[in-house]
C-alpha cells in the first residue's frame, strides 16, 4: 500500500519526537520472563515491565513511555491516531471532550500528538483514541451489548476495557499473563473502574458474552490458541478478532488467517475475514492485517 508523503512526513515526525521522550527504565533484577514461548509478547520485556509496577518499583508516571511498554502495547502513531479520532467525531463527538476519558488517557502518562494534529479537541495519545473508537463501534454493532460481558484475551495495560466500561458500562474478564492482568486490574481501580473487571479463572461462569482480542489470539501458538478455543471461544455468541497472522504466525507457530476461518468453520463459528474495514487503521493495511468477527 503506497502511503502519502504527508502521512510519511508525519509518522516521521512522531518518530524523532519520541525517541527523546522515549524511557529506558532498566527492569530490576529477579524479574523474570512470564511463559514466554507460547506467545510472542511472552518472550519481551513487557511482562517483566508489568510485573515492576506491579511490585512497586516503577509507579505509573511515564509508564506508557517504557520502550518495553510502547514495543507492544502503544504502538499507533499519529497518522493512526487521527484516522480513529475522525471515527469519534462522526459516531460520538462529544466523548473527546469527556474528562473520564481524559483520565483514561492519562493513566500510565503516555506520549501524547497535539489536538490540532490529531484532529481532536485536545491532545491523546494515538492508541487511546483506537481503543476509544472500537469501543464505540463494538457498541453501535451489537457485538458488546450494554451492561453486558466481555472476555478479553490479551489486555495490554487495561486501556480497552477502560473504554468499554465507560462506553456500555460492560464488564470485562482479564484473561493474560499474570503480570499483565494484575496490571490492568490495578489500571482499572485507579480509574474507579474496578467494578467493571475481574481476572478470568476456570470457576469463571459463561454466559451471554462478546470474546474479543487485538492481536494477541494471534500472536499464540497453536496450542494456546487451541486452549482458548476450547474453554472460552467457541462458547461466545459474538467475536471480534483483530489478526496479524500474516506476521506473527510462522514466527510462533500459530495458525494463518486461512487456516483460521478453516478452523473457525469446523467448529460452527460462522466467522468472516475482513482485510478491509473501518476499524482496521493505516498501519493496519500495511501490515496486512485483518479482522476475524461473528454474530450468532
């Protein structure tokens, strides 16, 4: 996909600009890597990084500007960040003015693009305003109904189920690495969200729920994606999956997008593949990724 030049020039821009605010925290020693193999995550610094604040040596201030953090968690850049922040605009303007949203954004204090920039009232960190623009349509599709059950995989530090509380009041069952959902639990109480999440356990009961994930189902190998599949996936009535398979699947031994809908149908999940779609931003096209959803 051929970018713009004023789309180069802009992510250009956000990369000289945060690499000088970048953090380079050095993660204390006895902190270990969390089961690594089994997802590619697993195998980073950014487990590790969860488990320092988690254990009271890094605090959230410049927590989100941890080169471990922004390797897997804060990854959108500006050109991203606008295209979600048009989404808002056109399907609920006024929750860019929202302090609780601006609380959302401010936790773990990010690095953040100027409003004018952006698009926005003031000024968000890029992968705020994705996390804000899918809870938004996960509501206005039916996938996540209001006061309704979510079950995550993959919660990154919390950011997506922050958004879909406040957007449908929906609950949200953390499901990751121990160090992560502690983390996002512990994001969660600080924004008075606490009520709206619970760490996923096998007494957990299964009900009417949206299963969703942002590129952590593909990150898995094929075993832990068979694991899921089996006790919670091919039990939700609703699903949205966003996939990089088309990067990761070779790497962790994990399924293709063509062996997953092959998959998907065998068990019943009458699931589409999108390799284009609204939700599915800039850098997402370039890096031919997709998204995997059902109704039924």
């Amino acid at each position: 996909m051929k970018r713009r030049l004023i789309d180069r020039i802009h992510d250009r821009l956000w990369s000289v600009v945060t690499e000088s605010l970048e953090k380079n925290q050095p993660l204390p020693h006895g902190t270990n890597k969390e089961s690594g193999g089994a997802s590619v995550s697993g195998t980073m610094d950014w487990p590790m990084a969860c488990a320092a604040l988690h254990a009271g040596h890094w605090s959230t201030k410049d927590f989100r500007k941890s080169k471990a953090v922004r390797q897997v968690v804060e990854t959108l850049g500006p050109v991203d960040g606008r295209y979600f922040a048009k989404l808002i605009q056109k399907w609920e303007p006024a929750l860019l003015h929202d302090p609780k949203v601006r609380e959302i954004d401010a936790w773990g204090d990010p690095i953040r693009w100027p409003g004018i920039l952006l698009g926005t009232p003031q000024s968000f960190s890029p992968t705020t305003l994705r996390y804000l623009a899918h809870a938004l349509w996960l509501r206005n599709e039916g996938f996540v109904q209001p006061g309704g059950m979510i079950f995550e995989i993959g919660v990154g530090y919390g950011g997506l189920a922050a958004m879909n509380a406040w957007v449908s009041r929906a609950t949200t069952v953390l499901i990751d690495l121990d160090s992560v959902a502690q983390l996002a639990t512990r994001q969660m109480r600080d924004l008075d969200l606490d009520k709206l999440s619970a760490i996923h356990s096998a007494a957990d009961k299964l009900t009417d729920f949206c299963i969703i994930s942002n590129y952590a189902f593909t990150e898995l190998s094929c075993e832990a994606q068979e694991f899921y599949m089996s006790t919670i996936i091919q039990h939700a009535k609703r699903g949205v999956i966003l996939s990089n398979a088309s990067i990761f699947s070779d790497h962790i031994q994990g399924r293709s997008n063509e062996q997953m809908h092959d998959w998907f149908q065998t068990i019943g999940i009458e699931a589409t593949i999108a390799t284009e779609h609204q939700v599915l931003c800039p850098s997402d096209r370039v890096c031919q990724n997709s998204l995997i959803h059902w109704k039924r």
